[in-house]
C-alpha cells in the first residue's frame, strides 16, 4: 500500500509513492472498502490536484480543534524533523518530502546531526568517567 502524489507522475518532477507507515496500513486494512481511498472534503467531494482546496479544509479543522498555531505546511517540516531524527540520509528524506535541493534538506538533517553527535560525544564522556580513566579529552603539555 502507497500513496501517489503529484498528478500525472510521468509528467510532474515532484510526483512519485510514499509507502503506508505500517500502523496507517494497518487501521486502513480495517476499511472494508476495495476501491481507492482519497482524501474528500466534508461533501465528499475528491480534492484531486486541488491542494490549495485540501489546505482550506485543513486550515478549517485546525481552527475548530483549536489548533491555530499550526499550519498545513507544517506536516512537511515535521515529517522532515522526523526522518532526520531517525537517522535517514538525506536522500532518503527528499524521496519522502519531495524537497528539489540537498540545501533545503540539510536543513533538518543538520539540527538532528548536531542532536546525534552531541549525545554520543556526552555518552563517551560519561564511558570515561565510569571507568574511572582521566575525564580530560586533551592532556596539558608537560613544564619545560
């Protein structure tokens, strides 16, 4: 199970799938329903390539949860956090993002490279210290 995105996907550069994360695939499943799934409106009407329509709607339903400090484009930047903090390549994050530029994605993997190699540089501190070996990473040069 995937999702397509972009329309015609011979002719759109941004088009492409995404595979279902397996707890969506498995809610899903439950849908007794063999015809395609699409995202509609509250008249069931298909967004289709619609999405400034889809962003209305998703506007429309942050507003009356209460949710007015988020936005639409957010989910893209939050999936890109997400895929950065699990450790995904770069590449790996623009085949789900559809991001055109490395620039763009390092954006995100830079913050979780940072996050990452904190930890491990604190964790190796923290090894040293329970060892009981020298917690100084550099010794100072002897008196001359």
């Amino acid at each position: 199970m995937h999702i397509c995105f972009g329309g015609n996907i011979a002719n759109s550069p941004r088009a492409g799938t995404i595979p279902v994360l397996s707890r969506l695939k498995a809610h899903l499943d439950t849908i007794t329903n063999d015809a395609l799934l699409y995202v509609v409106d509250e008249r069931g009407r298909s967004f289709g390539q619609r999405e400034e329509a889809f962003s209305k709607e998703f506007r429309a339903a942050l507003n009356r949860a209460g949710l007015c400090d988020l936005h639409y484009h957010g989910l893209r930047h939050t999936a890109a956090t997400a895929l950065a903090n699990a450790g995904c390549p770069a590449h790996y994050i623009m085949s789900i993002t559809g991001h055109r530029t490395l620039a763009m994605v390092q954006r995100y993997t830079k913050r979780a490279d940072q996050k990452r190699n904190a930890r491990a540089a604190m964790a190796m501190i923290d090894r040293m210290s329970s060892t009981g070996t020298s917690g100084h990473a550099f010794k100072r040069p002897a008196s001359a």
